[in-house]
C-alpha cells in the first residue's frame, strides 16, 4: 500500500448522503482507492507513507465545475461595475493585453490557489488550452476537465453600445474549433484529463456552427459546456439577434441544443419555466454565486434547480470580479446567498452545498465513476482538513456532528493539510510538495504590473465606472 489515512473522520459520500464514517481508515494503492472502512481491522503498517488522521476530516477532493484560471492574473481588476460594463469596459480592456506566458502564469496562480483550499479536478475554460495544459495541469499531475473556449466575435467591441449586435466572424470560429479538436487529439487519452467542446455563449457563437460542435460532441462522445443565460447583456444581443421573444433557452431548445451533453454555466437569466425545461432535457448546471453576485448582482438559481431534481455542481469562475478560487468560501456563499434568496434558511444546507462541491460536481463534469466520492476502485482523489482551529472549535460528535456545518460555514480553506490527486501527494502538512509557491507569486506580481501599465490607456478609454472611482480616489 503506499497511502493510509487513520484514525480519521471520513466522508465518503458513497450513497444518498455524506456517508460518514468515526474512526475511519483510507488506503491508496496504484492511485486508486483499496480501502475505505474503520481503522479496526485495517491492515495498514506495512504502508509506505501514513498520515494519523486524528481530529481531521479526509474526504473527497473538490471539484470546480466552471473555473477561467488564466484570468486570475488580473484578480481586483473588474468589479463593483454595471452588469452592462463587466465584461467589454472592465475585464476586456486589461484581457486584450495578455500574451500566452502571462496566461499560463495566471493559470498557475489559480490552480495554486484552489489546490491549496482543497480542489483537485479543475473544469477549466480558457483560450490555449492546449498550452495550459502542457505547461500548468500535465506537469504538475493535477485533473483537469478542460474546454478550449470558442467564439466567432473578437476583441474590438470595447466601444459598442448595449444594443449593437456583436459581429460574427466565421473564420475565427473555425480556427478556435480546430484548436479544440487539436486538444481533444492530443489529451483525450490522458488519465487526467477529460476533454469538453466550448461554445463561450449564445450571444457569440452562430446557431451554424453551435449545430457542427453539437455533432462533433455528439462523435467524440463528449459534452458541451457553455455559458447559458448571463443576464441583460446577453440578452440584448438574443433579442435583437433572434426576435424580442427570443431567449437563450428557447432558441437553444428550438434548435436541439439542450440535452444531457450540455453543461451550462450561470443560467441566472433564466425563469422557472426555461428551468423545468432543462432539467426535463437533462441539462446539467453550474453555479458561481460569487463570480454573479458581483458581475450581475443576482443569485444563481441553482437551489430552484437542485430542488427540481437537476443535476448541478459549484464554480468560481474567474478571480476578477469574485476575487477567488476557494471552493469552501464558495460553498458557504452559494448558501447563504440561496437562503436569502429564497428567504428560507433551510434551503442549501450545508450537506448539500458539500455534495455540490464532490460528487454534485463530478456528475456534471461526466467523471463521477472516476472521482468525486471516496470508494474503492476509485481514482485516490483525496484531501484532509485540520480541525484544530480556532475558528472550527469546538467539534462535537453527540447527539449529531457539528464539524459538518462548520466545514461549510466556518472553513476557509486553509486548514486543507494534505492535497492527493490519483494518489501523488501534491500537498503535505500544508506545504507543496514540487511546488514553488513563492516563486509563482513573484513571477504574477511582475507580469500583472506590466498588463495593467500597457492597458492603461485602452481602459481609460473604454470608460467604464472604475476609471471614475479612480479619479475620485477610491482606487
Ligand atoms: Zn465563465
């Protein structure tokens, strides 16, 4: 064997609930789960390497269903903006200055950032794919579900007005699902790695070429994972494209495009209706509360559709704007933002902002045979968190166990002490293993003061209400 954890309180979430075990033992052999169980009985001396799970959680490690890492280079650079100016005046004017090496630093500082805090299989969404994940997820042996981001609108609409329709241009389109399919050529028999097809949204991809993703999805048996429904300014470009009507949903639906292939992310601008709808069709959802929560100002529906049967997962989206990749802090805004929402303190408990964040999250990404609970034969997915904290004391197991409301309200992801992913330890008393942090912070600070000097001018131009702020002194 060459891991055990002892001793330990285990969640499983083997079942229809976390499957708690006291005293619980995990052992880990070839990157895969051997044993799950109480400690009695377990054969685990001759283990090459034991970690004494005293007063720590072992679990599942997290899964972030819909997550930009290269962007988060630019962390604190877009929020407190109009909805209408998050993305052409305020995200857009500093993204348009990135080169590759900048993206792959970015990406690096939020895979970092969310391996610390606990997440192990990253669904990542980007531009250069390819390139991500040769220099950021393959070195470092970190699960990705990745998706090359395809559109057919370019970067010079900074100055367009709400209503102007994006111009479509097929020959980028094209070019971009030739780099997807290069990413599914090389990588699709990586163990690590699951492959998707990425339409960025509805507002700037064709119906055209959304019909030929679907059908090369369709080939390569894999899924779709788009952006649905992304509140007014999408939907001004679905109504003055499509008719006053139109709606993401509808004209996804009139054209054959919602089914169990498709993954979609957001979907706040979306009513009750549209969501029975999906969740009829089998459209999985991930939600971001915090990337929505400042980018839109609005909740993410995710506890209507979870309510509904669907099957739905947690994200962080991209760290400018909602500023992290902590799935633990996300869990606990997903629900208390849904409990507000709802003015209804029971809806999202805090088991099953859990199950969203594990399992909930491998079955939309089409992984969970693989990862997302802790049973044997499955991938070694694993993280331990330190109860000893200030913050998470007391924990009490009689007459229930507190520590599973405190690991969604009170955590905040830096008691996640060891990081396992197919069985490689990648984090180790809190440390990284092969990692050099400090290194990968200092190569960040450099390259975002050179992005956001040679923006300067681009973003004073675009105008957006940050350059107001600024000028009155408050950035
Ligand atoms: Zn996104």
């Amino acid at each position: 064997m060459d891991i055990a954890i002892i001793n330990t309180w285990l969640l499983t979430f083997q079942g229809d609930n976390l499957g708690i075990i006291q005293d619980g033992a995990l052992g880990i052999e070839d990157g895969k789960i051997s044993y799950v169980g109480s400690t009695d009985g377990f054969n685990y001396k001759e283990a090459d390497r034991i970690i004494e799970g005293t007063d720590h959680v072992a679990m599942p490690g997290l899964i972030n269903g819909h997550i930009h890492t290269p962007l988060t280079l630019l962390r604190g650079g877009a929020q407190d903006l109009p909805e209408i100016e998050w993305m052409n005046k305020g995200i857009l004017p500093l993204a348009m200055h990135m080169t590759l090496e900048d993206l792959i630093c970015g990406s690096k500082l939020g895979v970092l950032e969310g391996l610390r805090t606990g997440t192990t299989t990253f669904a990542e969404y980007t531009i250069n794919a390819v390139d991500i994940l040769e220099k950021v997820y393959l070195p470092w042996q970190v699960r990705v579900v990745a998706t090359e981001m395809i559109n057919e609108v370019g970067f010079g609409r900074t100055h367009l007005k709400p209503i102007d329709l994006y111009e479509f241009d097929r020959s980028k389109g094209e070019n971009e699902l030739k780099r997807a399919q290069e990413l599914f050529q090389k990588f699709r028999s990586e163990e690590l790695v699951t492959c998707m097809y990425g339409p960025q949204a509805l507002d700037m991809v064709s119906l055209d070429l959304l019909k030929t993703i679907k059908e090369q999805a369709i080939e390569q048996n894999a899924g779709i994972h788009m952006h649905v429904a992304q509140g007014q300014r999408e939907r001004l470009q679905i109504t003055g494209r499509y008719g006053k009507n139109a709606s993401t949903v509808k004209v996804l639906h009139k054209n054959g495009l919602l089914g169990p292939f498709l993954l979609a992310a957001h979907c706040h601008d979306t009513n009750e209706k549209e969501r029975e709808l999906m969740v009829k069709e089998g459209v999985k959802m991930v939600a971001c509360p915090s990337a929505i929560g400042m980018i839109d100002g609005i909740v993410p529906p995710v506890g209507h559709y979870v309510e509904l049967g669907g099957s739905a997962g947690l994200g962080t989206d991209q760290a400018a704007g909602p500023g992290s990749h902590n799935l633990f802090r996300e869990m606990r805004t997903a629900s208390l933002l849904t409990k507000t929402l709802h003015r209804d303190p029971t809806v999202l408990p805090a088991w099953k902002a859990l199950q969203l964040a594990t399992i909930g999250g491998a079955k939309i990404l089409g992984i969970a045979s693989k990862v997302g609970s802790l049973e044997v034969g499955k991938q070694a997915d694993v993280i331990t968190l330190n109860l000893r904290h200030l913050h998470l004391t007391p924990t009490v197991s009689r007459p229930f166990r507190n520590f599973i409301p405190n690991l969604v309200y009170s955590t905040n992801g830096t008691e996640v002490d060891n990081v396992i992913i197919n069985g490689k330890v990648i984090l180790s008393k809190g440390k990284f293993v092969n990692i050099d942090e400090q290194a990968i912070i200092e190569e960040a600070n450099i390259r975002a003061k050179r992005i956001f000097e040679s923006a300067s001018e681009d973003w004073k131009k675009a105008n957006s209400k940050l350059v107001k702020y600024t000028q009155e002194g408050w950035l």
